[in-house]
C-alpha cells in the first residue's frame, strides 16, 4: 500500500509516523515534508504543492490513499478534485471545508442547528462594525472570517482597542482580504481545550482530548502562535464535560452535516471552552490540530489507516477506536524571535538522543539537520502520568540544542 500526505508540518510527520505502523504500508510520500519525514521509516520527500500536480502524481504513481494535513489544500476543494480522478482521498469536500474556511459561515452554522456557542454579530461594513463596538461589553472577541495565518482572532480589552483591529482587518487589510468579513463575539472565561475526531457524515467518534498552549510564554502570557505544546489527556475534561460537548455541540454538527449535505468523511476538530455556565464551541477546524496530534496519536492503540478506511466505507458506526492508558507530552522547540522575526539555518544538535522527535521547520541536507522555520520541532514522550510524560519530555529535550533554541517550560502544569 502506498500512502501520499500533503504537508510540511509537525502534524504530518506525527501523522506519517503512525501511518508508518501498519504492516500493509510499504511506502509514505510526503508532499513537502520537512526534515523530520525525510528520514523517517518508509518515508520519502516529493517537493510537490500544487493541487493539480498532486492529483498527477497520485495517479501516476498509483497511491492507494491520500491524506491531507493543512487547511488550505481542503479549502481550495482538493477532495473534489481527488475524487473526480476517482483517486481515494481523507478529508471533506470543499462545502465541508467552509467549516473552518469561514467564520461567519461556521457560526451562523452552530446557530441553525442549535450548537451552543458565544453571542456574535457578522460585518461586512466597517462602519457598522465600529458602531456595534460602541455598545460592547469588555472585553470582546475580533475573528476574520477567512484564514489568517493563526493570527485572525484578537481579544479587545477596550473600545479603542477593538476598533484599532476593525481597521487593521477592514481597511488596512492585513490579512489580503480575510478580514474584509468579521465577526465580533461576546468574550468567554474559561479553559480551552481541543476535541480532534473523525466522521464518515453519518457518525463522529471523538478523539481522546487535548490541552494545546497558544501563548509564546509561560503562564499563557504573551502572543499567541501555532502552538507551543500540547497534552493528552485534557485534565479539564471531565466525563461531565464530554457529555455536555456531546449533547450541547457535537450531536448538532452532525446533524448540520447531514442536513446540509456536506459529503463530510474527515477529521473534525472541536474547540471548545469549558466556562462556569457550561461548555461551549468556540470553532471548527476541519483537520488534524498542530501540535495537538503530536500528542494525541501516539496514545491511539487503534491503527490509524485502519480507522481512516473504516471512515471511507462509512463504517464508523460499527468501529471502536482504542487508546492506551497514561498520558502523552509534547514540547515545541522554537527559533529565537518567534513567532515575530527569527533567523533559520541552524544546525541542530542532539536528535538521536531524545526520544520521539517530530520534525517541523527542520531542514535536512548532507547528513544534517538545521532550522528553517518558527516551529521547529517537537518533542513527545508518554507516561503513566501527565507527571511522568512531562519530566520525560523536558528531559529529552534538554539534551538538543540550536542557536536561539526557546520553548516553553510549563507544558502540561496543571494549575
């Protein structure tokens, strides 16, 4: 069997890596990868990132399954392209995609079909936009509506502040046109955490539940990035609130899936907030979490190719994912800067001495690895305790080095 994963990221490496575990996979083409994947089992580079030439080289090369890390290639309908060259594809369609490739779509979405989430309001003119803020509570919740780098939520603290982000979004037009639609939303206090599952549009089976940290410094301080590490399992998500996501917000996509007829089979991560007055949606994502899936996937007993082809035969009713027991910690290593300016090209000491390393703005040429992106790699390891999965992972991580190397040294303290 052989497998072609779209992507450059820590996610796709963590995903190659767990593809690598079934016995009928023979070989895993990475489009792009990084230098992590190059040098993992069974993998290759292929420096592809055009759709229409992915879809050649998956015929051409007679791939038995495709799957696809980032958002943007869903976004932009690669499903519908795959599927219309009859080449097997993980991922929803482009009308499942808008999910996450809209905000003012995704919400008013949770709000058809009755999906618990903050008060919002949606703009498309500027002037209305920065009279509504007048009468807010503080603070309150600026979203672009389409993609923007990880960067398109701003939480205001004040009317001024607020209104300098309108601006910023709608007429300076920092985002080249994602902010040109906004929503502004009522602020929620609570703890976050991160529900990746799977559906086949006819059942979801959610994941084992994730903790990420957003903030670039300890105590969740600072701006925020693409993720500075992540835990599994969620310590905040008791039976109580899984059984509230399930009632409250999961039961109601898929619902929503249905009804809109989406052609969904995919990942479809969950953001949610857990607050004093109960658990609420905070987004969709419609892929895989980065780095939550550093951490969720090496605790998945079941094996992964074997879930998502249960998801494609739209069989998932009859499927049980299992886990393995204990918890899982992953630590990401940044270049100094990050996630303002950094420098790259750094050689990277020590890998061979630590234990599960997940290559991400990692390059690798004549035998070595050096930086060549924010989000270097990331480092997991497990334990029977979130304890002992952490002192494990911090300890590994110690032992690799690069100029400028930076990370954050509070991954999976629980307050």
């Amino acid at each position: 069997m052989k497998v072609l994963i779209v992507g450059s990221g820590g996610r796709e490496h963590a995903i190659a890596w767990k593809v690598a575990q079934n016995p009928l996979v023979e070989k895993i083409y990475c489009a792009p990868g990084n230098g992590g994947t190059a040098v993992e089992e069974k993998c290759e580079n292929v420096h592809i990132k055009d759709i229409e030439e992915l879809a050649d080289f998956a015929e051409k090369n007679k791939i038995d399954l495709t799957i696809i890390g980032p958002e943007d290639f869903l976004i932009k309908g690669i499903v519908d392209k795959f599927k219309k060259r009859n080449l097997k594809i993980f991922g929803p369609s482009k009308d499942g995609a808008m999910l996450e490739g809209s905000k003012a779509y995704s919400k008013d979405f949770m709000k058809k079909y009755g999906i618990k989430t903050a008060a919002y309001e949606v703009f498309e003119d500027k002037d209305k936009a920065l009279d509504y803020i007048k009468s807010c509570e503080y603070p309150v919740v600026v979203k672009a509506d389409g993609l923007a780098a990880g960067k398109g939520v701003v939480i205001c603290e004040t009317c001024r502040e607020a209104e300098n982000t309108i601006i910023d979004f709608m007429v300076r037009d920092i985002f080249k046109g994602s902010g040109k639609r906004l929503v502004i939303e009522e602020f929620l206090e609570g703890v976050e955490a991160s529900i990746l599952s799977i559906t086949d549009g006819e059942t979801i089976i959610p994941f084992m539940s994730a903790k990420d940290h957003k903030q670039i410094y300890d105590g969740g301080n600072g701006p925020n990035t693409g993720g500075m590490g992540a835990i599994c399992p969620n310590p905040y998500c008791t039976e109580e609130i899984l059984s509230s996501f399930k009632k409250n917000i999961m039961e109601g996509t898929l619902r929503g899936i249905k009804s809109e007829g989406l052609n969904y089979i995919g990942i479809i991560f969950f953001g949610i907030m857990i607050t004093k007055k109960g658990v609420y949606l905070l987004e969709y994502n419609v892929r895989m979490g980065d780095p939550e899936t550093q951490a969720v996937l090496p605790l998945m007993a079941t094996d992964f190719v074997d879930l998502i082809q249960a998801a494609l035969d739209k069989k998932l009713s009859q499927y049980k994912v299992e886990w393995n027991n204990g918890a899982s910690c992953c630590v990401v290593a940044a270049s100094g800067g990050y996630p303002s300016k950094y420098d790259t090209g750094f050689a990277i000491k020590g890998l061979n001495h630590a234990s599960k390393v997940f290559g991400a703005g990692v390059k690798y040429e004549n035998d070595i690895f050096t930086t060549s992106g924010g989000r270097v790699l990331s480092v997991q390891s497990l334990g029977k305790n979130m304890e002992e999965a952490r002192k494990s992972a911090y300890d590994n991580l110690r032992d690799i080095d690069f100029q400028g190397i930076y990370y954050r040294k509070d991954i999976g303290i629980i307050e």
